[in-house]
C-alpha cells in the first residue's frame, strides 16, 4: 500500500469512526509485535523451537507438564520485560471516545492491553498473568514471577496449568458469548494485527460484517479477515492506529 493510498483509506476510516455510533475490536498477536513480543506464524510457526500445539494444547501438557511450563515461564518472563506501544494506547483513547459503546475482544495473552489502561476487555483465550487449579479449578492471578516446571495450587497442592485456552478447548462460554453479542450489535469491527486462522475467534469478523457492520482491518499484510474488509489500513499498527484517532 503506497502512502498515499495508505492516507486516503485512513482519511476514509476516520470519517467513519465519527460517525460511528459502537465498536467492537478484534486484536491478535501483531498489536503486540512493537512492543517486542513474538507472533505465532511470523517464523516457521516454531515457538522457542516448539510447535505451538504441541504445547498450547491438552495432549501437550498430558505428555509433559513440566515442558509446557517452561514454555509458559519463557513467555511470561518476555511478558514482564515489555510495555505498551502507542497501538494499545490509541485502543484506550477510542474506548474513552465510546464509553459503554465499546468492548476490545483480545486473542492475546500478554496482558498488554489491560497494561494500557483499556477497561471493556475480553481476554477470550485467557492470560499469562493466572492459573488454574487442576483439582480445585480454583484461578488464580499471579502476576509474572517464575513458576517453576510444576507449580502447586496454594489452596489445595493440587497441580497447577496455565488459565489459557489450548488448541481443542473450549472458550470460556461467558466470555465468548459477550464477544459474540458485541460482534453482533456493533456498526463498526475494527481488526487489528491478527492472521484470523484461529477459529472461533476469527468468526467474529463474518459474524459482524453479516449484521451490517463496517469492518476495518489494520495489519501490515492482507489475511483471512481483508476479505470482509470495507477498508485496509495496511502497516504497523503502533503507527496507523494513532493516526486513525486523530
Ligand atoms: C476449539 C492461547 C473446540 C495459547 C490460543 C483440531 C483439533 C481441535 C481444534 C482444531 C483443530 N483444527 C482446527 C481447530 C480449531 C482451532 C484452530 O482454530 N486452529 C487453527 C490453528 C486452524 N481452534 C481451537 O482449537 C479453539 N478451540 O476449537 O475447541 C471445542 C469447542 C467446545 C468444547 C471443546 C472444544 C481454541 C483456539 C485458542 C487457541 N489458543 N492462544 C497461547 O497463546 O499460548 S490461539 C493463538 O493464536 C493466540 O491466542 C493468538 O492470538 C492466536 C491467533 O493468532 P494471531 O493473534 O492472529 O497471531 P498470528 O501470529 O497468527 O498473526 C499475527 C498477525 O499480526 C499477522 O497477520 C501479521 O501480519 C500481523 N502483524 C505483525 N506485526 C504487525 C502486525 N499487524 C499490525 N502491526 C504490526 N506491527
């Protein structure tokens, strides 16, 4: 996308988000990349040289808890080390613009958008910062620190997993169902920095553009979502959404 027509879509999308009247936004992975923190398919979809589902999913921690803890430290420990770029902080000053009239649905788990000072999140694949109890499902936020390879539950001893969703499990239906709904009654879906490969996550933007939504995407390639877009805004996130909220 040549600056000009970079300018002349944001020029476009600004216009509408004037007159917009709700906005539902959909972030993944890319929101974060300026602040340092890896994406799932930039490389070779290898992470900490692990494929993703092998650790991010039921069978994973079933055949070595204590692998996918290190995995989960690793993660946790970039997390710490990282802060907001001005993409997350653009997202606070639209929701302060739409108050009531605004929800951000975050595929991610870095915790960066709470960091901002957004406030209407659904944190739809759950967060680095909490675990859950195995035995007593008790969940739990524990900040940063370094857990070790197998961290007990305080209440029970039981074996403690990190509160996020794996491939082949369920969102947590509450959360999900607010996404959904947001989706659904919005006028605007604003899409920032995310393949929409993961499903269900990604049905957001067809459920949206099929209740008449107009649908912005931001990210610095086309994906499965551009499809569905009424307008592309196409470059980093940390520097188009700023402009997009002047
Ligand atoms: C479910 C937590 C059913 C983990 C995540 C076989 C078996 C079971 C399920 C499936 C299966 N085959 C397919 C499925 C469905 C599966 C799925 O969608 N798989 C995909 C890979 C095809 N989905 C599931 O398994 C879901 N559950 O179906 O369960 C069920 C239902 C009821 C009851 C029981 C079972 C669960 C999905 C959730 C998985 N967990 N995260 C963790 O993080 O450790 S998903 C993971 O991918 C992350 O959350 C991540 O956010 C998400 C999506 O990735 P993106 O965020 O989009 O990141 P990506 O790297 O892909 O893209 C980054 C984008 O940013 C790119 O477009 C890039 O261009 C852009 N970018 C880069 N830099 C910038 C930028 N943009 C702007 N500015 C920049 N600077």
């Amino acid at each position: 996308m040549t600056d000009d027509e970079l300018n002349d879509a944001l020029d476009r999308a600004a216009r509408w988000l004037r007159a917009a009247k709700s906005v539902c936004v959909l972030t993944g992975a890319g929101i974060s990349a300026e602040s340092g923190v890896p994406t799932f398919r930039a490389s070779d979809g290898l992470w900490e040289g692990h494929r993703i589902e092998d650790v991010a999913s039921p069978d994973g921690w079933d055949r070595n808890p204590a692998l996918v803890w290190q995995f989960y430290n690793a993660r946790r420990a970039n997390v710490a080390t990282v802060k907001p770029n001005p993409g997350h902080f653009a997202l606070v000053a639209l929701e302060d613009r739409f108050g009531d009239n605004f929800k951000l649905v975050t595929q991610n788990v870095d915790g960066l958008h709470l960091q901002a000072g957004s406030r209407r999140v659904l944190e739809i694949h759950g967060s680095l910062r909490q675990t859950r109890c195995t035995v007593c499902e008790a969940v739990t936020n524990r900040g940063l620190e370094p857990l070790g390879d197998a961290p007990e539950c305080p209440q029970c001893h039981g074996r403690l997993r990190p509160h996020i969703v794996w491939f082949g499990e369920g969102l947590p239906d509450d959360i999900w169902m607010e996404a959904m709904v947001s989706a659904s009654e919005c006028d605007t879906l604003l899409v920032v920095g995310t393949s929409a490969v993961v499903h269900p996550a990604a049905s957001l933007v067809p459920i949206a553009r099929r209740k008449g939504a107009t649908v912005i995407e931001v990210n610095i390639t086309r994906t499965e979502a551009s499809a569905y877009a009424d307008i592309g805004l196409y470059g980093p996130s940390g520097e188009v959404l700023p402009k997009l909220l002047q």
